[in-house]
C-alpha cells in the first residue's frame, strides 16, 4: 500500500506562493496552490503595461503552465472564504481542502488612506484585470 504524501495547501499565486511552490519541487509531498486568478501578475512590470510599453500577457504568466512539469503540484481556481486551523481545512468557493502544512502567501492590496474620491474615483492597478 502506498504511503499517503503530507498535502501543502498554498494560498495565493503571487510571487511568494509560486516560490514556494518551486522550493517543493523535489520534496515528498502534494502541493496544492489556490487562488481566485489563473494567472500570476508580475506587478512591478504594470506601470508598463499601463504606458502600453509591454502587452497584458508580457506581465501576466498562467499558473499552470508555469507548473505542467511539477508532477506533484495542482492548481485549483478558487477564493479561499475560511480557514479552520483546528481541523486543518481550507474552504473555498470551489470546495474544501484539507492540508498538514498551510502557506498563506494572499499579497496585499490598495490603501487609500481614507480618500473615499480615491475609492470612487481612481484607477487601481493592483486589481487590474487581464
């Protein structure tokens, strides 16, 4: 009988879970990221995708094509809703997973600093769409 591999959970695809995802290559274990993107944006490279010096998919990579030869890793497109930490379960808005490590790795997102013109009326670019 096969012995069961330990399940990492990753939550996030940015550039700390996809590193992480990497540094398990070799390790005995099933990785399992999630995250309610297909793809990874490279931020820094947005002001020039804005200024139309690259196009969108020059800073935008697909996660599983970045991982197709990483044998013990899935992806699963999905909006982590709640974490059980007792359990050790993951749910989401396509399931539940249960894991024995838990690599939260969710970035961050735009302050505006009270500015609720800024809200309303700006432009922001960490939520921008492919």
């Amino acid at each position: 009988m096969a012995e069961k591999r330990p399940t990492v959970v990753i939550v996030g695809a940015g550039f700390t879970g996809t590193h992480a995802a990497e540094a398990l290559l070799e390790a005995p274990v099933k990785v399992v990221m999630m995250d309610r993107n297909n793809h990874h944006l490279v931020q820094p490279l947005l002001r020039q995708a804005a200024a139309a010096a690259l196009m969108p998919g020059e800073i935008a990579c697909p996660v599983r094509t970045d991982f197709r030869e990483q044998k013990n890793f899935e992806f699963r497109l999905a909006e982590m809703l709640n974490v059980d930490l007792d359990r050790r379960v993951v749910y989401t808005s396509n399931g539940t997973l249960f894991y024995d490590w838990l690599i939260l790795a969710v970035g961050g997102e735009s302050n505006y600093f009270g500015l609720d013109s800024l809200v309303r009326n700006g432009f922001d670019v960490k939520g921008w769409k492919m």
